[in-house]
C-alpha cells in the first residue's frame, strides 16, 4: 500500500458553496478545471481583443443569445471554467440566479495560455460537448476554430488570419478574423 498523499478533488458543487461562503479572497482569480481549483493568468494588454470579440460576436449573434465575458459555466460535476467568452442561448435574466450550463461557443484567448487552453481547456470543452471552441492565439495573431467534438478531441480544426471570415456556431452573421484580434 503506498504511503503517498492523496490529492482532493473537488466537486463544482464544493468549489461554489466554498466561494458562497467566502472561502476564497476576493481578489483570486481561480476557476474549477476537471476537479482542480486552479490559478488564471493575469490578463496581458492584447487581451484586450477581448472587446473586439464581444462586440463582433453580440453582432454575429444578436437576440435570442447572451455573450458573457468571464463568467462562469457549469459545465460538468467537476469544472466551473470561466471562459474569456462564452455564447449561451437565451436572455441576460436567464443567468441572474444561476450559471449556464451549456454554450454554443467559447472563446479563450491566448499568449502565455496557449499551451493550456490548447490542450487541457479544449479537451474539457470537447468532452462537455462544446459544438465550437475558438482559439484567439495571440502568439501568432490567428484564430483556431475547433468544430465537431468527439470524446476529448474535435474533428474540425482551421487556422484562420486576418483578412478571413467564418459564421460562428447558431450565428445569423458572419464575422471578419480582422474583426476578432488586435
């Protein structure tokens, strides 16, 4: 029998009741990723994109969806990601006792994140059924769509870069890749 120490995993249930009651300073930035409370990266200047992704999507989509900028979503037992965006179906009222449980689409965006939002937050998107994941990957100054998800993976990916547009996931507009990063 091994004399190791076990890790606790939390319960998205736990994670909110523990913050209910104020269980973490006010200032953390934390979110709940597949049973582990873990730290976000403090925001950069380029994540400012983070206004031109709002505003393109709330025009993409226009009623009848909510684009919600990092709020939480309840997305399994054990994950309460806070996405830089997510686009949920229904009204702003909708939210106001509780967090959605489900998005059409969610945007990260990404510089020091990138290996972790490429990896373990698409996987969990993926697994939760998330029909479209985007990647604004400000590293290299594109936009990586993920489509289809399938067990942990998408089988749809395009890198697209300025001067492309797409229609985002449930969209009645398209939007410009120019339109979306900095």
């Amino acid at each position: 029998m091994s004399n190791l120490p076990k890790a606790h995993r939390w319960t998205r249930e736990q994670y909110e009741r523990v913050g209910r009651l104020g269980g973490f300073a006010p200032d953390q930035r934390l979110e709940l990723i597949a049973g582990e409370i873990v730290d976000r990266s403090p925001q950069s200047e380029p994540h400012a994109a983070l206004c031109l992704l709002h505003e393109a999507l709330r025009r993409a989509y226009g009623d009848g969806y909510v684009v919600r900028i990092q709020s939480r979503l309840a997305l399994d037992a054990a994950s309460a990601p806070e996405p830089d965006l997510a686009v949920v179906p229904g009204e702003p009222r909708d939210f106001l006792a509780s967090h959605p449980s489900y998005a059409v689409l969610l945007v990260e965006i990404a510089d020091t994140t990138l290996a972790y939002d490429r990896s373990t937050k698409r996987a969990l998107y993926a697994r939760n059924a998330v029909p479209e994941y985007w990647l604004a990957n400000l590293v290299q100054g594109v936009l990586e769509v993920y489509r289809n998800p399938q067990g942990s993976e998408y089988l749809e990916h395009r890198v697209l870069r300025k001067g492309e547009t797409l229609v985002p996931n449930g969209a009645s507009r398209a939007v410009a890749v120019a339109d979306l990063l900095p």
